[in-house]
C-alpha cells in the first residue's frame, strides 16, 4: 500500500474507483482504510484525491457503469471513502 500511495503521491490527480467491492471484501475494506489513512497524511494535497461515483453518489468501478451517467467526487465529501 505505501507503494501505491507513493505514486499517488507523485500523480497530479488520483481516482479511486473500487465500486462496491470494499462493502463486500474484508480485505479490500482493510486495504481501502490503509489507503485512507495514508492519504489524510497527505494534507497538503487532499484536493487531487477524486471517488468515482454513479448517478447516485455511490462510489462506482468503471466497469459497472456502462453508459451510465458518472462524476468525480472530492474524496472527503464521499461517504464510502471518508
């Protein structure tokens, strides 16, 4: 994980785009809060961290949305990644 946020930390912009998939997986719910947690230490740059989300506002996995309608959300404001 710390690999991962390394490079985010590089990126100019970050989507995370995990879906459903970390209410669903234990595993994917602990690796998604690491992420979390990594990414509030990144204070100084809070406003590149976007969720991809439906027409909903759930968060949403690019394949699940076919033709859908779809936005990016600051990561703070989304319930499943706050």
């Amino acid at each position: 994980m710390e690999q991962l946020f390394a490079v985010a930390h590089e990126a100019h912009e970050v989507i995370i785009a995990t879906g459903s998939l970390t209410t669903k997986s234990q595993v994917a719910e602990e690796r998604l809060d690491k992420l979390k947690q990594l990414i509030k230490s990144d204070d100084d740059n809070l406003e590149k961290y976007h969720v991809l989300v439906n027409e909903e506002n759930n968060a949403a996995h690019p394949l699940s949305l076919r033709n859908s309608p779809w936005k990016l959300q600051p990561w703070i404001t989304n319930k499943v990644v706050k």
